[in-house]
C-alpha cells in the first residue's frame, strides 16, 4: 500500500514540476486536458458526460451537469484561483477525483501553490486531507 501511494505521490509531484515549469506558456487543452476538447472522469473526451472540464488553448471551465452554469477556471488565459477552488470541491463531492486532481494540477501549474490554503498533496483540493 505504501508503494503505491508513494507512486501516485512521485507522479503528482512530477506532473505539478511539469506544469509549474511552463506555466507561462501553459495551454489548458494541452497540459490539462490531455490535447483533448472535453475531459471527463474516465478521461473520455466527450461532453456529453458529466462532471466533465472543457478545455481551449486560452480558457478551461468545469461542469457538473448539463444544467449547471460553467464554472470558468481559465478565462481569456486569466487564471482564477477562487473558481478552480470551488470545482475542485465540487468534482470531489461528485466523486470526480480524475477531475479533481486535474484542477488541483492546474491551481499548482498557475500559482504554485494549492486550489486551497491549508490542502496538502494528494488531495490538493481539499483542506487538511
């Protein structure tokens, strides 16, 4: 158990060191979203599937249905922490954790720093988990 947890920690951390080293340069669809238009939880590039992320080479926004308002991430190449925060609770809370840990991603590739104040990897999203 220990190996695998600390597999998936090696891998965070070197795709957090990957984003954070071009985040000048960090196109959404590309780094967060694989090269693909929609990403969802099983990583399918379908909108149709909910939560899912929809992402453009200067903007990433997140839905957790067909009927939800977008919850943009990344807009006009703006990154908003406040927003990224709020989908990646809310992708956890749906049991979206592919989602999750690619928003969380995203927060450390822009920032540097995690979605929320008090997370810790590999949950970043969540505070004190």
């Amino acid at each position: 158990m220990k190996l695998i947890f600390c597999m998936l920690l090696a891998a965070t951390i070197g795709t957090v060191a990957s984003l954070t080293a071009s985040a000048d340069s960090t196109d959404p669809k590309l780094v967060v979203c694989s090269g693909q238009e929609y990403f969802t939880n099983t990583g399918e590039n379908n909108g149709d599937v909910f939560p899912n992320l929809h992402c453009g080479d200067s903007w990433l926004t997140y839905n957790s249905d067909k009927d939800s308002l977008e919850i943009k991430i990344v807009s006009d190449g703006k990154f908003s922490t406040e927003n990224a925060a709020t989908a990646c609770l809310d992708a956890q809370r749906l049991g979206a954790r592919s989602l999750s840990d690619r928003i969380a991603l995203a927060c450390f590739g822009y920032t540097g720093e995690p979605c929320l104040p008090n997370a810790i990897p590999p949950n970043p999203c969540l505070s004190g988990n």
